[in-house]
C-alpha cells in the first residue's frame, strides 16, 4: 500500500511539474509569436500595406487582417489615441480611451517590446497583448495618419483553450501510468 501510495505521489509531482512545465512553455511560444507578427505588421505598414481611399477600406483591410492571422491589430498615436482598430469601426474610435497609460505601450515608449496580459476595456475580452513602437504613418486618402506604436492582440481564452488540452493530456498519461 505504501508503495503505490509513493507511486501515486510521484506521479501527481511529476504530472504537476510536466504541466506547468509545458503551460510555461506554451505561453512563451505565443508572446514569441506575437512579437514576429507584431514586427512584420510593422514592416507591412511601412510598405504601404495599410494604403486606403477612405476610413470604410481601412475599417475592412483591417478585419480582413484579423481574419487572416486571428489577432487584434491596434495602431496607436504617440499621444496615445487609437488611429485604428481591427475590432473598433472606425466610427466609434473617439469613444476609445487613450492608450497611452497601458503596460505594454509604456514598455514600447522605453525602447523594449512591450506585453502584458489583462482584461481589455475596450473589448471586455482576456487578451495578450505585444507592442512595438514603430514610428510610422498610415495612408487614409489623401491623409497620412501618424502612427508611433503597433500593437497586436491575442484572446486568452485560445491560449487557455490549448492549455486545457495539454493539461488533458497529461492527465490521461499520469491514469495511464497508475
């Protein structure tokens, strides 16, 4: 009884261990790819990428792009008011609370790429969030609108989704082993 009382044991530290392991890592594995993507937007934009005859073409270059990588892409003034927004019709973008105050842009102003993960006030989602600050303008007709950050986005609840498998998995591995 003893002995698979140990095996027991050894088998819940050792699950418990393996999955904060692999939630670590999984984690990483998303803010690392956030930060490529939120470089090659940058990259994008600076070769007219973002061009539009008007705010509508913007609005719809912008949810296209959301569709296409499954992030919330967000270009932000050095001010911090939003310029544009993949999940905010542009109509509604004076509603939008300045960013300049948030973690991941206050990290992006030294210098660093910025991320954080919090609750959005805009969406009322979980979201992982990276930001570059990348001096840029966007074309909007015959306006450039100044842009100083580029931020990207991800919902937790993906990356939370995945986690739930890995810790599944795990789970039916340490059974397997008793």
């Amino acid at each position: 009884m003893l002995t698979l009382s140990l095996v027991v044991l050894s088998t819940t530290v050792l699950g418990l261990f393996a999955g904060y392991s692999v939630s670590t890592s999984q984690r990483d594995e998303a803010v690392d790819r956030m930060r490529r993507e939120t470089r090659w937007v940058a990259s994008q934009i600076d070769r007219g990428w973002l061009t539009s005859p008007d705010r509508d073409s913007l609005d719809h270059q912008l949810r296209r792009f959301n569709a296409l990588l499954g992030v919330r892409l967000t270009l932000i003034s050095t001010e911090g008011r939003v310029v544009a927004d993949s999940d905010v019709p542009s109509g509604l973008l004076g509603r939008v609370e300045r960013h300049d105050t948030r973690p991941e842009i206050v990290a992006a102003r030294r210098g660093e790429l910025g991320q954080a993960i919090r609750h959005s006030a805009t969406t009322g989602v979980d979201l992982l969030y990276v930001a570059l600050r990348h001096p840029t303008a966007v074309q909007i007709g015959a306006a450039r609108q100044p842009v100083e950050y580029v931020r990207l986005s991800l919902p937790l609840r993906d990356v939370r989704a995945h986690l739930r498998d890995v810790w599944g998995q795990l789970a039916a591995v340490a059974l397997g082993l008793l």
